[in-house]
C-alpha cells in the first residue's frame, strides 16, 4: 500500500507567522510539546540568534536552525501505524543505544518521523509516526479524551479487586489512577480502557497489587485497531482511518469500548 502523502494547502497569513514550536513541528522535528523543550535547551535559533521563548513568532525569510542545521518547513505529511514489538523504545534517540521503534519504519523516507505518543520499552501494540506536529499534539493531547485500550496478561491470577479499585479510581504512591472500563478476559488477563493514560500507569497499579504484566499490548487508539498487522510491521494510515482518528481528536470520543473475541485479543465482536 503506497503511504499517504498530504500536500498541505496554502496558508492563510496568520500561519504564515508561526509560533517556534509551531514552525518545529510542521517542520518535522517533534511535536510541539517536545519543541518547547527543545527550544528551552537552547538548541534553536532564528537568524543566527538563540531563541528560548516558545512563543516567539517566525516570520517569512527567518532562518531557522536546530543544532545549527537549517530547517524548512514540511510540504509532505506522512502517516504510519507499527506494531511495535516489546524491547523498542519510542524516542528518536536512546543514551542506552537501545533500539529504536523508529528504525523499523520502511527505509528510504526523507522525512523525519516521530511517534505521537508513547509505548514503554517492554509493551507493544499500536503506535503512529507523523511528521505532522498539528496532528500528534491533537492525538497525544490529555483532554482530547482519546480512548487507549490495552490487552494484559499476567503469569498470576488476577484479582477482582485490582479491576475494581481501577475502575473506581485508585492512589499508588500519591499518584491516583482510574480506567475507563477493565474487563477481565480470563483468571490471567483483562482487557484496559484508558483516556488520560499516565506514565507507566497500567505497570504500576498492577505492581501495586504484586502483580507484573507478561504482555501489555495496545490494541486501539481511539477509532483505530491494531488487526491483523504483523508485530515488528507498519503501514501507511488510510485515508478513511486518518479522517477518524482526525474527528477522534478535534471533537473528542464517545466511549464505546468493545471487548475483542477471547481467541484473538487483535480482533472484535460485539460490545461490552
């Protein structure tokens, strides 16, 4: 399936003066949270002057650098989905050298791709790469209220009161947590909605109960299912999958979680 490319339309003269971060992002460089920090660290500057105010607009003719290379940008916007295996990371970089879910994009694309969102190093399931900044602040924003539904697996029975407590709300180590929905699967496996997702949520009120996930896969992001693709594989977005998950973000979500068939935790029938 060839990738879907969007050639952007043109500008109205308020986006031809762009926030920093804004300009980083449409330039492919890091959604526009991870622009600020960028920008914080003194590694951007526009016409040869360190710029470290976010807000700071970007005229047309302004030269913009990152770590001294000149930016531009983006005309083409990219959209692909991996399964990402467990023992990948989802930054553009590690100081641990240890792999990156970004080399297992198809080679050969000029573009800079970066994940809207994040997996931790040991889960997998679904993750999008973009180059459209716009797009992944929108999708990986909090209060866009997208849904994240998880499959878990444990090598110990799972009691009923961790699906409880973390479905009614629960405080581990002053930080409260709560699912949308946790339907139990089997004795050792559920399956988890969640809308905020916090750090390393699902882990650590699973450790609170001395329980540790065998397999932690996310299986949908909003309107799109992970399916039938191969762990390790990507593919390009469709057009129909990218103007769902563009509604998902710009209007928020009704939560109609459904519950996978037990045989096959990647594929769904009926609703719970």
């Amino acid at each position: 399936m060839e990738s879907v490319k969007i050639e952007k339309e043109s500008e109205s003269k308020s986006e031809k003066s762009p926030r920093l971060q804004v300009f980083l992002a449409r330039a492919g460089i890091a959604s526009r949270r991870s622009s600020e920090l960028l920008i914080a660290e003194g590694r951007v500057s526009v016409n040869g002057e360190i710029v470290r105010v976010p807000g700071t607009r970007v005229l047309p003719g302004d030269r913009v650098c990152l770590d001294g290379r000149e930016l531009a940008a983006e005309t083409c916007l990219r959209y692909l989905v991996l399964n990402k295996p467990p023992g990948y990371m989802c930054t553009s970089r590690d100081p641990e050298n240890r792999p990156l879910a970004l080399d297992l994009l198809p080679s050969g694309m000029r573009e800079r791709l970066y994940s809207a969102g994040r997996l931790d190093y040991l889960s997998s399931g679904l993750i999008i790469f973009t180059n459209d900044g716009n797009f992944a602040a929108r999708l990986s924003h909090p209060g866009a209220g997208i849904e994240k539904e998880y499959f878990v697996e444990t090598s110990g029975p799972i009691p009923d009161a961790l699906c409880e407590a973390f479905s009614t709300g629960i405080t581990v180590e002053g930080v409260d947590y709560r699912a949308l929905g946790v339907k139990r699967n089997g004795r050792k496996s559920v399956f988890i909605c969640l809308v905020e997702g916090k750090n390393r949520e699902i882990r650590r009120v699973f450790s609170h109960f001395h329980l540790h996930p065998v397999l932690l896969r996310r299986i949908r992001i909003g309107t799109l299912l992970l399916g039938s693709l191969e762990e390790g594989k990507s593919r390009p977005l469709s057009l129909e999958e990218l103007a769902g998950l563009d509604k998902v973000a710009g209007n928020g979500i009704k939560h109609n979680i459904r519950r996978p068939d037990n045989r096959n935790p990647d594929k769904r029938s009926g609703s719970w």
